[in-house]
C-alpha cells in the first residue's frame, strides 16, 4: 500500500477513492467504445459527462486548476471549435475562447454568419489548464481525448474546426504545419475536419488574419457541400 493509500485509508476514503479512479477510468474506456460504435444518445449522456469532467483526477493538471473548462454552446450543433486548452481566464471563468482572443472569434464566426451558441459549439482538446500555458503533454491528451469524443458523439456536428496548431496535430496525429494541413478537409472520429490558426496567433500575427478568412471561406464551402449530400442522399 503507498503512503497516499495509507493516508486516505486512515481518514476512511481509501474505497470511496478507489472507486472514484476505476469509475473515471471505466467511463474513459466506454466513451472510446461507444465513439468507435457510433452508438445514440442517452437521455442521462450529457449529464454524465459533465459529472465526469470536473470529477476527473486522470492527470496531474487537475491539481492545479481553478476549475475545468467543459465546453460551451448548441449542443445539437452542425459546427464545433476546437481549440487546445484553457488560458488562464477561461480557467478563472470556466469557459472557452474569452478575452481578447474570444471576442476575435466571434467576429470570424459574424464574418461567416455564426454566432457562439448559435448552431455552434466551442470546447478544448483539454479541460483543464496546464501551467504557465505549456503545451499538453501525450498523457494529457490521452487521458482527456475521451470527454472530447463523448461530446462529439452527442453534439453529432457536421464539421469541426481545429483551432490552432497543437488543435490539429492533436486531433489528426500528426506534427504537420498549419500551412500544410490549411485548405482541405481531413477526418476525426468520423467527422470532416478544417484547419485554421488559433485566434490568439491571429492577435499577435495580424497578417495571417486573411489566411485565416480563407480558412473560414472554405469552410462554410464545406458545409455547404455536406448539407447539399445530405438533402441529396
């Protein structure tokens, strides 16, 4: 038994947090089966889900979080955002894409006829906020890739858009450029996929704002075309 398993046994929580540990893990197992299944939705899904992420202890970054970032918007949305992980104001707020950098999106979104909430939904690839902003480590990701999956089987959209480059190469593992990922439609979980710069980069890189409205442009051309499949179909 480890000193922790000691401590906790002691103050009587060692089978409360045992079980605690085996039910985030059971419910990170059947997130990835039910995704890899294409099963439905439940009535009681999106309640679980949002039980399980601030619950969740999975990864070291739980212990230094203000609170977890789920994701906010449409949940029967066509379009979902994804970004890499919370700043220190969406962890002081609980939500992401906020600030200077949230108030950019949402004029791209205006730009294309979106809005936040509006048949769009925003999350991260991680919930929870690594320290000083540094980029998620591989066991990060895999622990948290779960509650992403789960929301993308009961958001069931039609597009997402990876916001930045640790955004993209996360979703399509892969250590490709921005550049050489931009401009066509990649594949996660099932879902077609599109490219772009991550607002906060477009703050401090003005010039790529028009690479950016391209990338917005072809993916509105996307959905169009999915929707005109769909009624076709």
């Amino acid at each position: 038994m480890s000193r922790r398993e000691e401590i906790l046994a002691e103050m009587g929580l060692g089978p409360v947090w045992k079980l605690r540990e085996r039910k985030e893990e059971v419910f990170r197992e059947e997130a990835l089966t039910q995704m890899k299944a294409g099963s439905g939705e439940s009535p009681s899904a999106w309640i679980e889900l949002k039980q399980a992420v601030p619950a969740c202890t999975a990864c070291g970054l739980h212990k230094g979080r203000a609170q977890t970032v789920f994701g906010v918007g449409d949940e029967n949305a066509d379009w979902l955002l994804v970004g890499e992980a919370p700043g220190a104001e969406e962890d002081r707020l609980g939500e992401p894409f906020v600030g200077q950098a949230g108030r950019l999106l949402d004029n791209m979104l205006a730009a294309i006829e979106l809005k936040r909430g509006d048949n769009v939904y925003i999350a991260n690839v991680l919930k929870c906020r690594p320290p000083g902003n540094r980029n998620p480590e591989p066991d990060e990701v895999a622990k948290c890739t779960p509650f992403l999956l789960q929301q993308i089987r009961l958001i069931q959209p039609k597009l997402i858009v990876a916001m930045g480059r640790f955004a993209a190469q996360t979703l399509l593992n892969t250590d490709a450029t921005i550049a050489s990922l931009r401009g066509r439609l990649h594949n996660y979980a099932g879902v077609p996929l599109v490219v772009t710069y991550h607002p906060a980069y477009l703050l401090r890189t003005l010039p790529d704002k028009s690479k950016a409205w391209a990338d917005l442009v072809f993916a509105k051309k996307a959905m169009l075309e999915l929707n005109r499949e769909k009624k076709n179909s």
